[in-house]
C-alpha cells in the first residue's frame, strides 16, 4: 500500500487511474449487455452453404447500401452484429429491400421466399453475434398471458401504436404501424431488434416470457374482433365524431326534409 | 242552492275526463298550445333533434346508473372479457366492462348513450349555427340565444364529466391534461389540483365527484334551461323565413294539434330509431381496448371527443417556446418561484373563452353597430347579411382548425404527411384562416346577392336559345314569378350609419368606433331592387306583362 501511496504523484498516475476506470466500466457494461441481451435459443443451425448463398444474395441485393462487408455506407447502416432476427424481420415483411429512402422503410410485398430469407439471416448473423429468431416455445400463444400481456403492451407500446394496436403518428414523417395481421414471429423479432424509429426492449426491460404475453394479447384482441359492432377503425374518438357529424346527422338531415316536405 | 249549468258528460270516460279537467283546467291549455302555429322547415329541427337525443340520455342514462359503480375502490377484474382478466383496475372501470360484457343490453345501452350524447352536441351546435346565420336570435330573442349558449356549455359539461367516468385509460388521459391546467396556474394551481382530486392525482376521489355533477347537477341544470328555453319559444312564437304573406306580425305554418303534434311524435321516434341502429351496428369508446387507467401510459390517438376537441387540438398547436421566448414565467415571489404556464393556459383558456364570449355577446354587438332595435320575427337568408355570415364563417373556421388540430396525427398518419408540417400548417392557418374565410365569405354573399338583384331585374336563364329573323343567336330570359321574386326582393337591408352627435351635437368616441365598424361591415353592399328600378329594367326589356302593375303592392 505504501508503495502505491508512494508512487501517486507519478507523472502517469492520471492515465493509469483513467486507464483503470476504463477497464471496469468496460467490463460491467460489456457483463450488463450480455445479461440484458435479447437471447432466444438459436434452433436454425445455419449451414455453411446458407451462408455462403446469403452471402450471393446479400451482395446482389443489400451491399449497395450497406456495404460491401455490411460495414455500412451513408446511406445504410452497418450491419454486423444485428442478429438473423433483425434480417428476418426487415426482409420478411417486406420493408428491405428498401422501396426508398425516406423517413422510415414501408412494409412492401415480400421479395424473398422464405428460404432465400433465412440465407439472408444466416449470413447476417455470421457476422457477428445478435439476436436471433424466435423459435417457436416463445411464439406459442396457448402458452402466454393475454391480460398481463395487455398491461405490458399499455405501459410499453401503446404510446405510438395506439392502445388498440392502430398505429399511430411520430414526429416528421415517421409512424408506428398498425399490428393487426403482423405474425407473431414478426412482432416478437420488432421488439428484440427495434427495427426504423423503434426502440430496442431487450430481455431484462421485457422478459422473454412478457413478450410472448405481448404477443398473445395482441393475436387475442385481434381474434376477438370489435365486441361492439364495426369499430370505424379503432382510431377513438376522431372517427366517432366525424361518423356522427357526417352519417348521423345526414340520416337526420334526411329525415327532416322529409317530414317538412309537400307533395307537389 | 244555486243552480249550475256545468257540463255534465254523458258517458263514463267523459265523466272521468271532465272531472280530472275541472280540477286542473287541461283543457284550456291544450285549447291554447294546441292552437300555436309553428313555421315549416328542416333547419327549424334540430332544436327538437337536440331534445330528443336528451330524452334517450336521460332514458339510456337511467339504465346505465343501475349496474354502474362509481367509485376507485381497487378491485380485480373477474368478469368475462379474458384479456383483461386478473387486472387491478378501479370498481367504476370494472362495472362499466361488465354493463358492457355481462349485464343483459348493457353494451347496446353504453352505446346508445354515447352515441346520442355525440348526436345531442352535434345538434345543437347545428341549431345555434341555423340560429345564429339566419339572425334568429335578434331582438326579442337575445336573451334565448344566451340561454342557448349556456345549454351548449352545460352540454359540453354533461359530455366531458360523463366521458372520464368509465375510468379507463383514454379518459384518464383526459383528466390528466384538466390537472395539468390546473396546476399551470400559480399559488393556487397544485391547491385546486389537490382539493379536485383529493390527493395527489389521481387521487380516489374524482370519479365520484365527477359522477354527481354527471347525473344530478349538470341534467338538472340543462331540463331547468331547457324549460326556460322552451317557454321562451312559445312567448316569443318561432321565427320564420321571409315569403309571401309572412310578416313580422304573423306566423305562417301549422297548428300544433294535430299537425305538429304528430309530427314532432314521429320525429321522436324517427330519432330513436336512427340512434338506436347506429347503436347497434357501430362501436363506440370500446374501453377494453383502452384498459384500466394507470398514470404512466398514453396511448397514441388519444383524443377527447369530438366536442372538446377544439380545446384538445388548441394545446397541440401551441409551441412550448417561440425561438429563445420561454411561455413559462417565473414569478419571484417572497417564498420562491411560482410559475404561469401560459403555454398551457393560453390555450387551454383562451381560444375557448374567447369564442364563447363573442357568442354570448354578437346580438349586442349587432344591434350597437346596426342601431336596428326593431322586432325580427322574419330571418335572414344568410347572404342578405354579408357581414355576419362572413363573421361566423370566421368563426366557424376558427373552431375547425383547432378541432382539425386535435386530430394532427391521424391526419399524418392516413394523409402520409408529416406530422410537424401538419402542426405548422395548422397554426398558420389557426390566424391566417378566419381573415380568408372572412374576407371569401362576405365576397360570396354580395355576388349571390348580384345575383339576386340580375334575376329580378333581367329573368332567369331559360336554357333556351333563340334565334332572330336577322339570324342572331340570344338565350331566352324568363321572367321569375311573383313568390320567388318576393323572397328575392324582400330583406333586411343594412347600411352603413356614420356617426351621430349624440343630443349636446357631440359625437362620441365610443360613437365614432362604431361608426368605423358599421363601415367595415356595410360599406360593400347590394341594395334590394327597388319597384322603380323594376320598372325601369322592364321598360328596357320591353316587357308589359300584368304583373308589372302588381308590383307595387308586392314591395309595400
């Protein structure tokens, strides 16, 4: 101890001290990422031949944007390290290959089959370590939560795709879409990646457990339809207003001529 | 003993009749009302649309009260709708899922209830707005158009305190931006805040609170008005369109019995109707989707109803900031800082306010511009008074931006715009759009009036073309007829009044502001055809029907 007391007015006691403190923050982070990281189990055992044939496609496709080595360019992002999930997603529903730049990529028809898809994936996730797609126990809606789901999607989602699951406006030209028809596989994916404006809720904000519960309330109001009749939507009070200054008060309006008119 | 010649019935109900009609003297008053003679129009009806939609609120509202609990109490939902299950929620937002799942006709009963208190404020919105662009409601009528007004408010009351019962999340929210109002107030505002509430929001007191104003304060209110209206209607008798043979002294149209007494009944029903099918085939605040209300989530698309949307939409536009200018001003007190948040009381205030005071005031305002103290008991077709068809359209462009506002993000989302110009637009236009509506309106009226004053003078187009002897081509001008020319010929003519010297031959300043007014209003316009102008314009024409002579009598 007294060596180091000794010693702490060394010219390079500074770097040494920051040098440390480094190390540690960089170790805790690295132990609080690995913790927090969005893990499902890796049941696609991608071939070295899915890779490869990811690869053709990844640079007959992608590499225009993202680079060659998906290192990323102005224009795209680099994509190592975001997961076959990440590739699943953005290929599977459609919204890469990008239609256009714009403030965030639309869902388009599918331009893959499936096959050419988890190429993809495979070969996205070859290069670096990321979140993975689903497999099919933590997709299971027999198996989930609806209603606790529910309070996690109220808390968590609902402020920019509406409570219902509508979709709903962000700031200059971005959106939320609506999750009615989106499989569960896609939603579960959206949320350990945070695909466009998203954020990213990975295991320890929202345990794999509640995403399934998220999952399940969502396929179950979906099921259930409108209890009350035609829901206009889902999109509240604006359509129910403009509903019933535009079809009520027409029918009425109708009526009202009606009853004030004069056979002639 | 004096001898009587009461009338004594012959058969047994009309013993029954005549007793019960000796006691409370029914009769003479169905003699009376029954006589009244009430005008015919479609516009004259959403007055009655408004009243009948109360009826169904009073009606569907009772029900509801039997299977409601309006109390915070926590519970855990157990009912029937599965993915709510299990959840803590308040015992109000519990019995309002099972009116809606598990009580027999509940849902349809919720939704016919809200359904028609959408319909109830539409209505009489529709009713001031006929009311207010016809000129119904100058003198005798001012002091009814005042209680109108209220009757509105208490209308917009009635919705809002009804709309936070259910407790459910998109209400909360609701409630939540009325704390937040409060609380931009200074000293005071957390005060209110708390009493309100009773406690930190949301506290456990305002669901029930709000509930009393619901059921017993704010209806009262409204039949009480509603009564006031009503009599105010029969004393003043109804308001018609100018034609032949209506006058201010007169009221063509029909008797209440039987006509309108059968009328009116049928109207009722027809409005039952129409509520009722809307009821049952389209949903309405479908709290399950919303759950539970809870303080930390809020939900995209969240918006009140359609009839506080204006306020709503107001908050939105308005910028926390405006370059480096804060709207939050911290005043110094003693004690410490206390805060204004004007950019949350400005618009929460005054806008509303504002519209509302306008309102209340524009009869005064119109009889001190125009100096007409006259009776009006015939209306205004709306381009016969360009300048107070110009100021409620103004108005009423004022009211939809906001209300437009309100709904910003939808608007983004479906338009595929983006929702920052969608805010920029709309505080242009929330300045810019009364001036243009203003200046477009008043333009429109004076040239359908030109067009008056050509049909008169000149016929309508017949659509037929005729050919001269010399071979020229001319479209054939039919002269109108005697009604529509009445209708065309007949009306209140404004005009513009310079300043008087009051009895000392002093003009005022107050007289010369309204001088200036009376300008602007009146400086532009189309005067009514004058008989001699008709004949000269005949003359030209070398017209010499019969009619020409009639005319005389016809203008007065």
């Amino acid at each position: 101890m007294k060596a180091l007391s000794k010693k702490r007015r060394h010219p390079l006691a500074a770097v040494a001290l920051l040098l440390f403190g480094l190390l540690i923050t960089g170790s805790l982070y690295t132990a609080a990422g690995s913790i927090s990281e969005a893990k499902a189990a890796d049941t696609t055992t991608a071939s070295q031949s899915d890779v490869d044939e990811g690869g053709k496609l990844f640079v007959a496709n992608c590499a225009t944007c993202h680079g060659m080595n998906a290192e990323g360019t102005n224009t795209g992002p680099s994509l190592i390290g975001v997961g076959a999930a990440s590739v699943d997603f953005q290929v599977g529903t459609g919204r890469m290959p990008m239609q256009m730049q714009g403030p965030q990529a639309q869902a388009k028809p599918v331009q893959f089959t499936d096959d050419q898809i988890s190429q993809l994936a495979a070969y996205v996730a070859s290069l670096g370590a990321g979140p993975a797609i689903p497999d099919e126990e933590s997709l299971d809606t027999t198996k989930g939560d609806a209603a606790h789901g529910g309070t996690v999607f109220r808390v968590n989602c609902a402020m920019c795709h509406n409570a219902a699951a509508a979709g709903g406006a962000l700031t200059r030209g971005k959106f939320a879409p609506t999750l009615a028809g989106v499989s569960e596989k896609h939603i579960y994916e959206a949320m350990v990646t945070g695909p466009q404006n998203m954020p990213v809720f990975n295991d320890s904000n929202i345990t794999p457990d509640e995403k399934r519960d998220v999952v399940t309330f969502l396929k179950t109001i979906e099921a259930n339809g409108s209890a009350g009749g035609f829901a206009l939507g889902s999109l509240g009070p604006v359509a129910e207003g403009l509903f019933v200054w535009t079809a009520g008060l027409g029918i009425i309006i109708a009526f009202t001529i009606w009853l004030t008119s004069r056979p002639s | 003993m004096t001898t009587t010649n009461e009338y004594t019935a012959s058969t047994k109900t009309g013993r029954l009749a005549n007793f019960v009609d000796t006691r409370v003297g029914a009769s003479t008053i169905v003699k009376e009302f029954g006589r009244k003679v009430f005008p015919d129009h479609w516009s004259f009806m959403f007055g009655e649309v408004a009243l009948y939609t109360f009826v169904l609120l009073l009606l569907s509202g009772t029900f509801l009260t039997f299977f409601f609990d309006p109390s915070m109490t926590h519970i855990t939902y157990e009912g029937s709708y599965v993915p709510l299950k299990g959840i803590g929620m308040s015992a109000a937002m519990a019995s309002t899922l099972d009116i809606s799942f598990d009580v027999r006709g509940g849902m349809f009963m919720r939704q016919v209830h809200h359904w028609s208190a959408l319909l109830f404020v539409a209505s009489l919105s529709v009713h001031m707005l006929r009311v207010f662009f016809t000129g119904a409601f100058r003198r005798p009528r001012e002091l009814n158009w005042v209680v109108g007004g209220v009757l509105l408010i208490m209308g917009l009351a009635a919705g809002f305190t009804g709309y936070s019962l259910p407790d459910d999340l998109l209400s909360g929210n609701g409630l939540r931006i009325i704390d937040g109002v409060m609380k931009a107030l200074p000293v005071v505002g957390t005060y209110l805040s708390m009493f309100f509430f009773g406690g930190e929001f949301p506290g456990v007191h305002v669901i029930p609170r709000l509930y009393s104003l619901h059921i017993m304060i704010v209806p009262a209110v409204i039949i009480l008005l509603l009564v006031v209206h009503l009599f105010m209607v029969v004393t003043h008798k109804h308001t018609q369109y100018p034609g032949p043979g209506r006058t201010n002294d007169n009221v063509v149209g029909f008797p209440v019995g039987p006509v309108y007494a059968a009328k009116a009944g049928g109207f009722f029903f027809i409005v039952f109707g129409i509520v009722a099918f809307i009821s049952g085939i389209f949903q309405i605040n479908p709290i399950w989707n919303y759950g539970p209300y809870d303080p930390s989530p809020v939900s995209a698309g969240t918006q009140p109803d359609w009839y506080i949307g204006f306020v709503d939409g107001a908050l939105r536009l308005m910028p926390g900031v405006l370059g480096d200018f804060s709207f939050v001003w911290n005043i110094p007190f003693p004690w410490g800082d206390n805060s204004l948040v004007l950019s949350v009381l400005l618009p929460a205030l005054v806008p509303a306010g504002a519209l509302f005071a306008v309102m209340f005031a524009w009869p005064w305002i119109e009889r001190w511009v125009t100096k007409d103290n006259r009776e009006h008991h015939l209306l205004d077709r709306p381009r016969n008074a360009p300048f107070r068809t110009a100021m409620g359209a103004a108005g009423v462009v004022f009211y939809c931006v906001m209300w437009a506002a309100a709904s910003s993000d939808l608007i983004a989302t479906h338009f595929h715009v983006a929702l920052n110009d969608v805010t920029y637009w709309l505080r242009v236009l929330f300045f810019v759009g009364p001036l243009v509506a203003f200046w477009l309106t008043r333009r429109i009226c004076l040239s359908l009036q030109r067009k008056d004053r050509e049909i008169v003078l000149h016929g309508r187009e017949a659509g037929i073309i005729q050919m001269s002897p010399e071979g020229g081509f001319s479209e054939k001008h039919e002269e109108v007829d005697v009604y529509k020319r009445y209708v065309l010929t007949n009306f209140n003519d404004n005009q513009y009044i310079p300043a008087q010297p009051d009895a000392a031959g002093h003009i005022s300043r107050k007289e010369k502001r309204r001088a200036k007014i009376s300008k602007f209003f009146f400086e532009d316009r189309v005067a009514p055809v004058t008989p001699s102008e008709l004949e000269a314009a005949k003359a030209a024409h070398g017209h010499h029907e019969v009619e020409g002579e009639k005319q005389d009598s016809i203008e007065k």
